[in-house]
C-alpha cells in the first residue's frame, strides 16, 4: 500500500491479526502499519498482543 508521509509517498505493510474461534467464526483483533513485512515487524506486533492478553495460539500465514 502507498501511504503519503509529509511530501512523500512511500509503501508500507498493514499487518492483520484475525483469530478464529473453535467454532470457526472469526474474529478481527487489530491492525498496523509497518514500514516492511519482516519477521522483526511480525514479532514485534504479535508481542504487543501479548502483553494486552492475547494468548497464544496457532498461527499460519494463510
């Protein structure tokens, strides 16, 4: 996605968490943007989840 910074537009990432419940109803928990869609950026994001209560669960890049 390009996004405009002050005078310029660069690309950035939106990075999804979407959990789905044993049910298989699913359920949007959030969302942000990234300058890259890094491993560091996914860790970083999935560890802020972490610390609002989020727990661990399966994760899968589909």
């Amino acid at each position: 996605m390009k996004v405009r910074v002050g005078l310029w537009v660069v690309r950035c990432t939106i990075l999804l968490v979407i959990g789905v419940r044993e049910d298989g109803e699913k359920v949007f928990l959030g969302m942000e943007m990234m300058s890259g869609e890094e491993k560091e950026a996914w860790r970083h994001f999935l560890d802020n989840y972490g610390k609002s209560g989020f727990k661990e669960g399966k994760i899968s890049d589909n």
